[in-house]
C-alpha cells in the first residue's frame, strides 16, 4: 500500500460489535497506514454511549490502534447540514412529505425505487403539511444530478476495476431523512472528505451505496476516495452475523476469557488490493 493510504473503520454504536465488525476493522488496519475510527452515531433513535465504550475496549481488545482521536458524525451535523442547503440552493434535492405508508403505496412493485415523490401529493396538501409543521425528507433529484455530472465511475480495489455508476437501485434516494436532518449517505461523504480518507473500506453489503455517495461527491465537487468492499463474515450456516445476536458479540468473547490473538489468527484473509 502506498505510504498515504488512510482508511477508516466507522462503527455505529447502536449494538455490541461481532466478528464481522473485527474483520472490517482488521481490513481498515492492515490495509491502511493509520486508520481512523469514525463513530457512525447521527441516528440518536438507536445509538448508545455504552456502544461507544464497547467500540474502544473491543478494538483495543483485538490490538488495533487508531490513528489520533475518533471522530464523531454528531459533532459533524453543521458540515452536513451545509452540504444540504447547497444541494437545496441548487434545486438538486426536494421535500418529500410522504408517510412511509403512502411511499409504500405510490411504489407499485416492492422493490421500484421512488421517483419523483414531490408530483405525488397535491401542492396545496404539501402546503397544508409544512405549514403543520411536519418536516419533510429530502430526496435528491436524481436524474437532473446525473445530466449535471454525465457518466461517473468509482475505482474498486477489490475486483482492480472502475464501476460505472448506477442509481436504478436508488432512485431519488433519500439525502435527508425527516428525523435526523442528514443521511448515512451525506454524512459519510463529507466524513471521508474532512477525514482525507484514501481508501474507503467496508463491507460488501455496502458496495450498493458507493453509487450514491459517488453522485454526491461529483455535485459537491469533493475528490473521490478508491473503495475495497470487503466480504461479510457468516456464521457455520453461512447466515450473516447481527447485532442482536449477543451471544457472539465481541464484549462476550472478551469476558468468556477467548483469547483475541486466536480470534485474529482465525479471520478471514485479507483482501488484496488491485489497481484498476
Ligand atoms: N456505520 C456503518 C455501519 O456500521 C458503516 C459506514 C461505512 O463504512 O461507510 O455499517
């Protein structure tokens, strides 16, 4: 690895970490030279100040060392919420104020990503509900942020090769949610802006919002990072592990006494990088 590569491991504390939560912060670590841990906590809904304790005895635990001192999303709400007002300045995201029932309802297939969500509701009810005071989400407009940026790639170091972006999957994504004023989305990207993260590494269930957060960094004209999306850790029937499965949590292994070196040695191999 280039002697500049920054990676990051960036936990949300809404639960115990687990083996799988080891790997990605093992990838992070050996891929990196200096990983910052980032702790993923802008959903007050369901974060926890005892995950964030949990998150620094586990990875001292395994060994791994971070770089300086971690860096929390929710200190960060005034640098995403400018974000958000310059997409808003340039017409780039919308409010939708759709229930999660009436979304469910204008979606005629399960799986159609929302479009156009604002044509729904009459102006006059959208009127009606902002004037109640009900906040809205914010979507990006997705095909008119596409017409600005034209085609758009990002560099996976994992399979060596450079991803067209496609946002079929999305649609006209989320950038805001109603409750939190920022997204998982947002957030990160102006994360790894302001933490001048090089690698980006994380696990394979993530690799479907790199599309996104690639859009969002070509509208905010933010430099990309290179991505290494990481396989998931599963359990003996090959089903993916959970927070809520405590029995395997990382706090358990450390107070049933197992040794870390062990559960280490017993990781997957680390990915290798390929250049495209
Ligand atoms: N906080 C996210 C998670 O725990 C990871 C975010 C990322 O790596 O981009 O799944």
């Amino acid at each position: 690895m280039p002697l500049e590569t920054v990676t990051r491991f960036a936990p949300s504390p809404t639960g115990d970490l687990h083996l799988g939560h080891a790997y990605s912060a093992l990838v992070a670590a050996s891929l990196g030279n200096g990983f910052t841990l980032r702790i993923d906590d802008i959903d007050h809904t369901r974060c926890r100040p005892q995950f964030v304790d949990g998150i620094y005895d586990d990875l001292q635990w395994l060994g791994l060392q971070w770089q300086g001192n971690p860096v929390f999303q929710s200190h960060r709400l005034e640098a995403y919420a400018t974000a958000l007002e310059d997409l808003r300045r340039r017409d780039l995201i919308y409010p939708c104020y759709l229930s999660r029932a009436e979304l469910a309802d204008v979606l005629s297939a399960p799986h159609t990503a929302p479009t156009a969500t604002d044509t729904v509701l009459p102006a006059s009810e959208q009127t009606r509900r902002a004037e109640e005071g009900r906040e809205p989400a914010w979507r990006l407009r997705t095909a008119d942020a596409l017409r600005i940026t034209g085609p758009l790639t990002w560099r996976d170091l994992r399979n060596g090769m450079d991803v067209p972006v496609d946002m079929k999957a999305h649609g006209d994504v989320v950038i805001a949610r109603r409750d939190i004023g920022t997204s998982y989305h947002l957030s990160v990207v102006i994360d790894d802006q302001l933490d001048r993260i090089t690698l980006v590494t994380r696990g394979a269930d993530l690799s479907e919002s790199t599309h996104v957060h690639r859009v969002l960094q070509a509208l905010l004209d933010i430099q990309p990072p290179d991505y290494l999306h990481h396989d998931l850790v599963t359990d003996e029937a090959g089903t993916r592990l959970a927070k809520r499965d405590a029995a395997r949590s990382l706090r358990q292994m450390r107070e049933d006494g197992i040794c870390a070196t062990d559960i280490v040695g017993n990781m997957p191999k680390i990915p290798s990088v390929i250049e495209p």
